[in-house]
C-alpha cells in the first residue's frame, strides 16, 4: 500500500496488478494507510491539504469504508486520534493520541459487530435480510460484554449464532459481499470468544 501519484495523496491497495482507492472520509483531501490485518482491515491517517493539525487516525474497511476513528470512541474522552500505525487480527490500534503521545485502543467487540451490522444495511438499502432479520437482532445485542449474567452470555452467544448463521445465507445469495462477510463473520467470532474467556 502506498500512496498514489497523483497531486493529493491519497490510501491505496495494490491487489492482483491493480491499484484501489480506499478513499478517505468526508471533509479530509490526503492520506496514507500504515497497516492491515489479515481480515482487510486498514489503519492510517487523513489531513485537509497536508496539514500535520488537521490530521486524524483512519480505519478503513469493506463495511464502513473510511472513516475517522475519533467517530468510533467515545465523545468523551478529551483525547484526539491523530494516527494509526497498526491493527491486529482482534482489532487492537496502535495509535499516536494528541499528536505524540502513543495509545493503545481497546476494541469493544459487541459495540464494533453492531456498528457493523447497521453499516452494512445503510450501505446496501436493497439488502431486505438485512433490514429484517440482521438488524432486529443486533439491536437486541447488549452494548458491552461486562457484567453479563451467565443468562445474558448464553442469550447473547445465541444471537450471534443466528447472526452468522444469516450471514453465511446471504453471501451465496450475492446479498453482501465476500469481504463484509469475511469481517462480520471475524467479528462474530470475536465476541464469542471474549464471552467464553470471562465465564
């Protein structure tokens, strides 16, 4: 991945010969991706005309596309993003936080598969399964995984089930593509995983 030739530079990935623009989010003009993970996650920054005050850490992904990951913490924090320099396969972020200090940020598993599930439905309107099945039970998840009664953790292990099972139906129906199952799947994964080692 490098940036492209052109006059702005912009995240790039080369796959197969090709080149594709991972774009970047609304209101920034340059970026750079720093790191992936195995499951086509991307980590870098973006800036308004290269300036080093406007700069702001980026996830980009299938499902979300580019987005800057100050959207994705918690308002409240009091704490800027400014870079991202990688991601692991669970989705920890190494990060640069207030422009030097170094962050580590903590994936939130349940809160990260709900967000997901409602990006794919408002990135694919004409995806009813969606609509109808896949959002209903993301709704019905909790916002985190502390806390849980052992009867919420089998409930919410039970919900996740469901929705990989739908996930694995819609894929083969070209509802969503290879690369948002591939994460949703991933993420899902994760969630039971977390579960499971805090029981």
């Amino acid at each position: 991945m490098v940036p492209n030739s052109e006059t702005s530079p912009r995240p790039t990935l080369w796959s197969g010969g090709s080149r594709f623009n991972l774009g970047l989010p609304s209101g920034f003009t340059e970026g750079t991706c720093n790191a992936l993970n195995d499951y086509g996650q991307r980590v870098g920054n973006a800036t308004q005309n290269g300036s080093p005050f406007t700069r702001h850490a980026v996830l980009y992904n299938a499902l979300l596309g580019a987005k800057d990951l100050n959207q994705l913490v918690s308002q409240n924090s009091g704490v800027v993003i400014t870079d991202a320099f990688s991601i692991s396969n669970s989705g920890y972020i190494a990060a640069s936080c207030n422009g030097a200090t170094a962050c580590l940020l903590e994936p939130n598993f349940i809160l990260i598969l709900k967000k997901y599930i409602f990006a794919l439905e408002q990135g694919d309107p004409g995806c009813i399964q969606c609509r109808t099945v896949l959002i209903p039970e993301a709704r019905s998840l909790p916002e985190s995984l502390s806390d849980l009664t052992p009867t919420q953790q089998k409930r919410t292990i039970a919900t996740v089930d469901l929705i990989t099972i739908q996930l694995r139906q819609l894929e083969p129906a070209r509802q969503i593509t290879g690369p948002q199952t591939r994460i949703l799947l991933h993420q899902s994964q994760l969630v039971i995983n977390a579960i499971r080692t805090a029981r």
